[in-house]
C-alpha cells in the first residue's frame, strides 16, 4: 500500500537572500522523508525588489515566469497523484 503522505505535492517559494534558500534545501530533506513530492522549480523572492512598499507584490518579469513554472510542475505532480489520492 503507497503511504498516506505519497499523495501530496509541495513546492517551495523563499523570500530574502541566501537564507531563504538554505532553509528551502533543509524542508526538501524533510519532505523527502515524509514522502511528499517536492517539485524541482524553486523561487526566491528578495524583499527589495519584489516587493512594492514591502506590501504589493510585483515580481520581475523573469520571476513571474519561474512562477509560472513552479505552478505548472505543481500540477502536473497533483495529477499525477490523483489517482492515489481517489483510493
């Protein structure tokens, strides 16, 4: 029988500079142990230039589509996964 957690997608959005990024490699390590399926695409977002007034988001053109991306592989992972999650 494929584990409960084997159903579930995650992905990953960190904001601000190298740290971000460090803590995003230490979850997929526990989304790997929990048997969650992380996708590949990863966005980080700087607080500085994503961020109008630290409030309205409005990622750069190059990050709205790694955005774009990200969601795609979300969903084709979530369809993948549906029928183990229809069991």
């Amino acid at each position: 029988m494929i584990e409960r957690h084997l159903r579930r997608t995650a992905d990953f959005v960190s904001y601000g500079a190298a740290g971000g990024l460090r803590a995003v490699e230490q979850l997929r390590l526990t989304m790997a142990e929990l048997q969650i399926a992380d996708v590949r695409a990863q966005v980080a977002l700087p607080f500085a230039d994503d961020f109008e007034n630290y409030r309205a988001f409005t990622p750069r053109p190059h990050l709205e589509k790694l955005l774009g991306t990200v969601l795609d592989q979300v969903i084709a992972w979530s369809d993948a996964l549906k029928p183990l999650r229809t069991k």
